[in-house]
C-alpha cells in the first residue's frame, strides 16, 4: 500500500473506533448521561471526556507544534488516575460535575478528532508515534465495554427497568451436554505471541508447568447456577472463602446481579429490559466469590489463567468474561514503561483475579485468548461468568 493509503486506513480505523463510543451512548437521554450510582461506575459523559483527553494528552500535546488545548481544566475533570499527569477529580466525585455538560464534551471530541486526523494525515504521524496510537485506540475500545456496563448498571438499579435498546441480541446457547476436556501434564507456554497489538501485561511468552487438568466445554449456565441457589448455596458457608462468605452476609446475597424474584418467578434485567431469566444462557453478573462458591458445590474449581489460555483453542469463548483461580501478577520480565503510559497496567497488579476471554460488550476487535483482564473479587457489575475445572 502506498503511504496515502496507509494514512486514510489510518484515520478511517481512528474514527470508526471513536464514532462507536458516541454510538454506544445514541439512545441515552441526557439525564442518563450524568449519573454515578457506585463508586464502579462512572458516568457515560465521563467516559466520553476521559477517552478524548487521552488522545488529546498523550499524542496532540507532545507530538502536534501548535495545538491548543480545548479546555485547560479538562484535565483536572478527565484524568483517570495518572499520577505523573497531576491532580484529579477523585473517582467518587465524578458524578457530581454538572459541568462540563453533555453538549461541551461532544464539542470536546469533535474538536479533538478534528485535530487527531489533521495530525494524522501530517508529517508529525512518524512510525515513533504508532504504539502510542495503538494503545489510545485500545483504550477506548476498553471503556467502549466499561460504557455498556456502566449504562446497564445505571439503568437496571431504576425502579422502572428502563430499555437501553430494543434489539435482538443474539447469545450463544447451550448446546447439549458439558464435556470434560483433558490435557496432560507438561510444559506449556503462554503470553502473547506474534503480530499486533496486546497489552504490556500480556508481554513475555513463558512456558509453565501444568498437572493433568480437565477443563469444561461450556460455561455455566443459569439453569445451572439456579440449582446452586434452590439447593441454599448462598446459606451453606463451607463453599465459601471466608472473605466470600462476610460478602455474603454483608450483603444478603441470594443471586446474580440483576435477578429479581418477582410472581414466582426469577426475573433478570437486560439490555432489552426485565424479562424472565433465560436458564439456557450463560450464567452473567456474578463475582469471584460466587463463582469459587459455585464451583465447590460441583466438587470442582475454577481453572488457572495459565489452563485457560492452553485449553482456548478447544472450547468457545467471548460471551462471558470467565474468572480463574490465578491471582493477577506481572509476567517474568514484565517492565513498566517510562512516565504515565506505565502506569496502565503495572501498579494494579495486587488483590486482584484475572478473568480470560470477552463478553457480549467486548467490542470488534478487541478479544484474544491472551488477553488478561482483571477485577477485584468482589465486583460483579461486569459481565462475568464461570468455566469449570478439575
């Protein structure tokens, strides 16, 4: 391809991924836009600002002589948790701004993307510059996801378990019964190889020693989780850790988040609103704890990332973001990059669990088996889900 061609893929792959994010938020109505019921979510405004000052801070700032910033307290509003960029809105405090309003963020991100594909299209676009690009489009895809959790969220907790959108939204069933894959003891290796983009922590292919393991076909499905419930799963304490079983008590948990047991019947809230609980689809909405619960009670476990990403390649994934039994921790020679990019992944690498695979709001693009994403156990707002094994 010639290096024009190169450019208009270029800006063309940079404004499809951003036109998503503004896609994702089209049936919004504006209220829906400012609220921040849990320190989790952020408000979906946020997610749009902060997404535009990630493009605007780290690549038109120190790479485009000329550029003005748009608003000099955007900063202040729309860094994350970059501490080498300064001072920031606390997380907590993001839903109380009623400014910026909804309307200044979307001149924020046209006026920045009208910048970037100037910026794109100009000698100042050196192959230097392209990882940083990389990582800024990936980071966007990532709140793509955190945006449709986040909207689900603030939406499910109405009274009125409002529709986000109509639509039909396909979902990969059950088929027939759960097999047991085995693998045998040996070494194997793991980490991201190859060509394309992946994230630091997914960095420094290593072999690791496995056991005889069996790993399930199929994730668990509601039908199944709901004969954990009925048998009083949430009332017996010996499937829990000890941590698991004070959430539950805490918390009076019975079910997976979004499960309302109305009329006799288990009702969970969706996209598409409230309706019955499908006991063929993959069970979603449930954290750590339940998942090490759910597991103890079919006298297995769940697996370690390491036989996750192994066994991939046997068993369909994407629907559910699955929990592991592996504590989320750098890889042999995982490095920090310098200044504030390395403060993407690194400095989170403690009471942590990993999950593997995506989830029905993974964006295009933006799965592969060795990607390591990470929760703190007791989070269950994202779509999660269990794969067993032993």
């Amino acid at each position: 391809m010639t290096p024009n061609t190169l450019t208009t893929d270029l800006v063309k792959k940079y404004s499809d991924i951003r036109q998503h994010s503004e896609k994702i938020c089209a049936p919004l109505e504006i209220e829906d836009y400012v609220v921040q019921p849990i320190v989790d979510v952020s408000p979906p405004k946020w997610h749009l600002g902060h997404t535009t000052w990630f493009f605007e801070t780290f690549i038109l700032q120190p790479n485009f002589p000329g550029y003005k910033v748009f608003d000099d307290q955007y900063n202040f509003v729309f860094n994350s948790y970059y501490e080498t960029i300064g001072a920031r809105v606390i997380r907590t405090d993001r839903g109380n701004l009623s400014r910026p309003s909804v309307s200044d963020i979307y001149k924020y991100r046209k006026y920045v993307d009208e910048q970037m594909k100037d910026f794109l299209q100009s000698e100042f676009m050196t192959e230097k510059i392209e990882p940083l690009l990389e990582l800024g489009l990936n980071h966007e895809q990532q709140h793509q996801e955190l945006l449709l959790t986040d909207i689900k969220y603030i939406l499910g907790h109405n009274p009125l378990f409002p529709v986000y959108k109509k639509e039909d939204i396909v979902q990969k069933k059950h088929s027939g019964n759960t097999e047991m894959v085995r693998f045998s003891e040996g070494v194997y290796e793991i980490g991201f190889n190859g060509e394309g983009f992946c994230f630091d922590n997914e960095l420094g292919r290593h072999k690791v020693y496995l056991n005889d393991f069996e790993i399930a076909s199929q994730q668990v499905t509601n039908r199944e989780y709901l004969e954990f419930m009925e048998a009083g799963g949430y009332e017996d304490f010996r499937y829990w850790h000890a941590e698991g079983w004070d959430w539950v008590k805490q918390n009076n948990a019975k079910s997976p988040l979004y499960w309302h047991f109305i009329d006799g019947k288990w009702m969970n809230y969706t996209l598409n609103g409230l309706q019955e609980a499908d006991l063929d689809d993959a069970v979603c909405h449930i954290n750590f704890y339940e998942a090490s619960a759910f597991a103890s009670w079919k006298g297995m476990r769940l697996p370690t990332e390491a036989e996750w990403e192994v066994a991939s390649d046997n068993f369909d994934w994407g629907n559910r973001w699955e929990w592991t039994n592996s504590a989320y921790l750098p890889y042999p020679d995982f490095k920090k990059e310098p200044g504030a990019v390395g403060e993407y992944n690194g400095k989170f690498m403690v009471n942590q669990m990993v999950l593997r695979g995506a989830s029905e709001a993974t964006p295009p693009g933006h799965s592969r088996n060795t990607y390591r994403n990470f929760f703190q156990t007791g989070l269950k707002w994202q779509f999660t889900g269990i794969r067993l094994a032993k």
